[in-house]
C-alpha cells in the first residue's frame, strides 16, 4: 500500500472529532518500526537492483548523524524542523537522481522512496508549536553523493535515528 495512504488512514483512525490532533498517530509504536523495516527494506532492494550507474549530478545528501544528549536538549519544535529540512534534501536528492537513472529497479526504487519521504514530510508539516509555517529557508549540513545507494542508506538512518526519536518523544508527551 502506498505510504502516504497508510499515514492517512493512521491519521484518520487517531482523530477524534473534537480533538484533530495529528500526534496521535505516535502512539503506536508498531508505525515506527514498520517505516524503519521498509527503509531497510528498500535499501536492500536499491543493492539488488544491477549496477545502477553513479550520478552525473551529485545528490546532495543531509548529515543526520546526531549526539543522544544534543538530541534531548532541543525543543520538539526545533527537532521537527530540523527533519523537515534533511527531509527536504532527500526528497531533492531522490528527485535528481529519478531524472538520471534509467534503470527501471533503480527509478522504481528511488520512486518509491521519494513517496515514503514526502509522507514524513506533509505529516510533520501538520506539526507545529510555534506560531507562523514552516519555511524551506534551513542548511543543514550536507554531503555530495554520487552513488545511488548513499540516499537510500541516509534515509534509513533518519528513519531509524532523528524520526524515530522524534516519534518517542512526541509518544512521551501525547499518550498517556
């Protein structure tokens, strides 16, 4: 099923009439694991797929590489934004290299990432703390890669890193 109607239909299950509140749908720690087994997933698909070709144009990649302490020292707000902005490059990212690979395992493969990414990415847009919308204006710190496997190893890892922390947190605060 496609990924983006999955998070809908969580989010729909978890919506109270009087109470719409999108992190409800965290509190079923079972979603997080599932995204996390169809990241790894894809990233063993992507190393199936026959000798994808390196990109012509570097996908730029964001680091999500973080520390456990400088993780709980920031704000649910400053998280959230935070993986909107890796999320944003690697819905570029996917999007490029879409455009260079003509390899059909490869191009179906990055398609499908791209969906999953962009879901995580309208989801935690209907998150927010602070007044005002976000804004694409952010520059986390990024790499140049020109292998393919690199975006789908990069989303894994925010997948099972910064998401799946932000998801516990976002659990601690809203299901009691």
């Amino acid at each position: 099923s496609p990924p983006g109607l999955l998070l809908l239909t969580s989010f729909l299950l978890h919506v109270k009439e009087d109470r719409a509140s999108p992190t409800r749908l965290v509190c079923d720690n079972r979603l997080i694991q599932k995204y996390i087994m169809e990241a790894k997933d894809m990233e063993k698909r992507v190393g199936q797929c026959q000798a994808l070709p390196a990109l012509r144009c570097p996908a730029v990649l964001p680091l999500v590489d973080f520390t456990f302490q400088q993780w709980k020292s920031k704000s649910n707000e400053t998280k959230r934004r935070e993986i909107l902005c890796d999320l944003a490059l690697l819905l570029g990212a996917a999007a490029g290299a879409q455009g260079q690979v003509s390899d059909e395992c490869g191009a179906r493969q990055l398609s499908q990432l791209y969906r999953h990414a962009n879901s995580f990415f309208q989801l935690l847009q209907t998150f927010s703390w602070e007044a005002g919308h976000w804004e694409p204006s952010c520059s986390p710190h990024s790499m140049e890669q020109t292998h393919i496997p690199s975006i789908f190893l990069t989303y894994r890892q925010l997948v099972q890193g910064k998401l799946r922390f932000f998801f516990y947190d976002l659990a601690t605060v809203s299901c009691k």
